[in-house]
C-alpha cells in the first residue's frame, strides 16, 4: 500500500452564508483526528492555515502532547502532524517522501457535486497503487475551487436525513472505510 496522507484545511472553506472564509481551528480535532490517522497507519496528519495565530495553537497542541512522557500512545499520534500555511506545501512534501505526486481526493457532505466521485472499492484500489492526500475541510465544507482542484471526490457520508457531522468523526469514518480490515461486511479483509 502506497503512502496515505490527511489534510485538515481551514481556507478556502465556506461559512453559512456561502461566503469564502479561513475558519478558526478547533483545539480537540489536532489530537482526536491524529489518533484516528495513527490508528489507520496515515504517514502524516497536516493541519493547514493561512492564519499564523491559528498555526502557533496548533502547534502548541502539538508539542504539548509530543513532549508528555506520560502518554507515549498519544506522543506517537501526535508526532504525525504537521502545521502548514498552505495547501501547496502538503502536496510538495508528499512528492517528495514518495518520489511522485499525489492524487488529491477531497471529501464533502454535500450531494450532487459535479466533480468526478471515487466509489469507495476503486478508492481502495486506487490507495494501493499511489500515494494520495486526502483533503477534510472545516466549516460548512471546502470552497467550490478547492473541490474542483481534486483529482476525485469520495462519496458523502450518508446514514440518513441529518448531514452534520463533525470533521473529526467523518475522518474516522472514511479512514475505517479506505483502511479498515472489514470492507464488505463479511469478515473478510481486503
């Protein structure tokens, strides 16, 4: 399996209102969202920010957790992220660790987008033969020439009439359905 990377992006996002906006960061998704990219055998967890504030928190979070011996499990997860300015730098360091460029998938809540959707088996297949960084957005979701940047989109998560989710829940979600060990339901791994 080729190298799997995370984004957590707070600009170009959308806000209630439809408008483009940099959102702020929220303290609990650096280390909830590590520990599930950890879990799941993510290389790394990037948390990006056009806002320099926003990257010093973030990345106090970071060294609060790394530098605390009393918790190695979260010191592992935690030395995955990494803090950056922009979206740019990500896809340049992937490049460079794997030798080629990524795919870029982006992932929304949003149905009937008009960018091309990677079912969730050739997501799969596709994440064994190349490296891929995987974009979440914050907010109400990425702005419009963010999703169409992407390479591909994953499918929205669907369980019913209300769409909410945090960010740090649909990370787990979608993570367990690229990298869990049961795909298909019926025990069998893939």
């Amino acid at each position: 399996m080729r190298g799997l990377y995370i984004a957590l992006l707070h600009y170009p996002m959308v806000d209630r209102e439809g408008k483009v906006v940099a959102t702020a960061l929220t303290p609990i998704n650096v280390p909830d969202i590590a520990r599930t990219a950890c879990t799941y055998g993510v290389r790394r967890y990037f948390v990006v920010t056009p806002l320099g504030t926003q990257r010093r928190i973030a990345e106090r979070l970071r060294d609060f957790w790394v530098q605390d011996e009393k918790w190695p499990l979260r010191q592992q997860a935690l030395r995955l992220v990494e803090v950056r300015e922009e979206l740019e730098q990500c896809y340049r360091e992937v490049e460079e660790e794997e030798g080629e460029p990524p795919e870029v998938w982006g992932t929304s809540g949003r149905v009937g987008l008009p960018y091309p959707i990677l079912g969730w088996e050739e997501a799969r297949r596709r994440l064994r033969e190349r490296p891929v960084l995987l974009l979440f957005g914050t907010g109400n979701g990425m702005a419009e020439e963010l999703l169409a940047a992407c390479d591909y989109l994953l499918p929205p998560l669907r369980a019913g009439g209300y769409n909410n989710l945090s960010v740090r829940a649909a990370v787990a979600i979608i993570l367990d359905r690229l990298k869990g060990e049961d795909h298909d339901g019926n025990g069998r791994s893939h």
